[in-house]
C-alpha cells in the first residue's frame, strides 16, 4: 500500500469512527430511519453540488441498477441497522463491531471469486477479529437491557458492508465519484418508505440538526470519494480495514465527547486490531517509506 493510499485509510478511519459518534447523538431522537434518510439526503445533495463544479455527469441512465444496487447495500441496510444498534450500545462498541466488515468481505470476496485469501491476509483477518472479541467481549455495556439485538443488528450491517465492497469492486465501469453519488441517491429513496414506519420519537434540536448533517456531508459525501477510490486503488479487502483502525477513533471521540470510559481490554484490543490491519494491507513501514513520507 503507498504512502498517499496509508493516509487516505487513516483519514478515513477518523471520519467512520466520528460517525458512530454522530448516530449515538442523533439516533435516540431522530429514530434510525428519519436520522438516515436526513443523512442520505444530505449526502446527495453535497455530492450534486461537487459533482456539478466539477462537471461530473452521473450517468443515471446507464448505471441506475447499479446505483441501487449498491445504495441498498452499502447505505441503506447497514446505516438503518448501526442507527438502530446506536439507540443502545455506546459509540465505541459500534466502532468496534464495524470491524467485522474486513472479516466479511474476505470470506464473501472468496466465495465471489472462488479464490482462497493468503495466509498472510487470513492471520491479519483473524487476529483484528481477535482484537475485536477482547474488546466487544469485556465491555460492560453489551449486558444492557437490548443489547444482543443491537449487537446482531451492528454485525449484519457489517455484513452487508461486505458485499457492497465486493460488489463495487466488480464494477471497474463506474468512477469513485459516480459511484458515491449516485448510490446516496439511490439510498435515499430506498429508505424513504421506511420514515412513516418509523417517525422520530422525539423533537430535534438544533445540535441534533447539525449531527446529522455532519453524518451526511462529512461521513458519507465526504467519507465515500475516500472509500471508493480505495477500493480501486487497494482492493476490497484491504480498502475495509479501515474498519479496523475506525474502532480507535470511536473510542477516542467517544472518550472526548460522550465521556465514555476505557479499560485495559480496550488499549490490549486496539493494539491488536493495529496489529491485523497491518497484515491485511501488507504495509510494512520501512526507511524507504519514512522518506517518502518526508517528502511528500
């Protein structure tokens, strides 16, 4: 992985574990399907008015399948499930449970390809899941009252994190940006039905507003022309562990802004989930790449 694609993956992982953040504000007011058509919806509309200085058609009619395909799988289903999991479990647990996703997009990718992953890349899959159970598993917050149904729904929203990728990879005719707008579009009207079955069960204020815009415009407008662009670039295994490095900027903007608490389980399995994202990206720090880094 090069110097600039690192950076990208760090950016991004910044971003997604700030959007947990974001969802643990929102969710409880908003409901999940309101706070994420507003998400969708602001999304799209950022991406129109990028798409639109920079002269980018969307090609709608040629790709609208494809749209849909992927706004079904890679927004629609897993952003409904996180909301409705953030309504209980803390931002941190949700960060980490997004971790499975490079775990699910390896076995759905071979599956897909009829190709067995490396072991190098199976020991990176198997130890970031390690990290991930020492986390989940000694977190106090996962024995609350709801708790197992969040987790199950976190984990399937993780799951079909893994298909979109895989899918998006297959799909070399569409350009990063066409496909990030044109799937938040597409996402949009898919949860739109979903708003009258369930309406916001409180009033918003003004700092809710701005999380959802926040979740819109930066973690999914902003966020996806990263992701995309890295699945192109690095593939879809290695563009997903950034859901392994995700977890500790929820954890830290979860400490920071929530007044989460961190526990020894939490320092062992960040170290951990560090360890697994290296093997699966194959990065190997060396004296060359500190100065290219230098001198970029």
């Amino acid at each position: 992985m090069s110097t600039a694609n690192l950076l990208r993956l760090i950016l991004l992982a910044s971003i997604w574990g700030g959007s947990f953040l974001f969802m643990r504000i929102a969710a409880p007011v908003l409901g999940p399907a309101v706070l994420i058509e507003y998400r969708l919806v602001f999304a799209a509309g950022f991406l129109a008015v990028v798409g639109f200085a920079m002269k980018k058609p969307l090609g709608w009619r040629q790709h609208w399948k494809h749209y849909f395909i992927l706004g079904l799988f890679n927004s629609c289903i897993p952003f409904v499930l996180f909301a409705y999991a953030a309504r209980t479990l803390p931002a941190s647990v949700l960060s980490v449970l997004n971790a499975t996703a490079p775990m699910w997009g390896a076995l759905i990718g071979a599956v897909w390809q009829r190709q067995m992953v490396s072991g190098r890349v199976l020991a990176g899959l198997v130890l970031g899941t390690c990290g991930v159970a020492l986390l989940v598993g000694l977190d106090h917050t996962t024995a609350r009252a709801g708790a197992a149904l969040a987790i199950a729904a976190a984990l399937l929203a993780s799951f079909n994190y893994g298909i979109a990728s895989t899918y998006a990879k297959t799909a070399q005719s569409v350009e990063p940006f066409a496909n990030a707008h044109g799937s938040m579009w597409a996402a949009a009207l898919l949860t739109l039905p979903l708003v009258p079955l369930m309406p916001a069960p409180g009033t918003p204020t003004m700092g809710i507003m701005a999380a959802a815009f926040a979740l819109g415009v930066l973690c999914s407008g902003i966020a996806y022309l990263i992701y995309y662009k890295l699945i192109r670039d690095v593939g879809a295994t290695s563009a997903l562990t950034v859901t392994f490095l995700s977890p500790l900027f929820g954890i830290l903007w979860g400490v920071l802004f929530l007044g989460e608490s961190v526990g020894w389980h939490t320092l062992a399995g960040s170290a951990i989930v560090i360890a697994g994202t290296a093997l699966v990206t194959g990065f190997r720090p060396n004296v060359g790449w500190l100065r290219r880094a230098e001198s970029a």
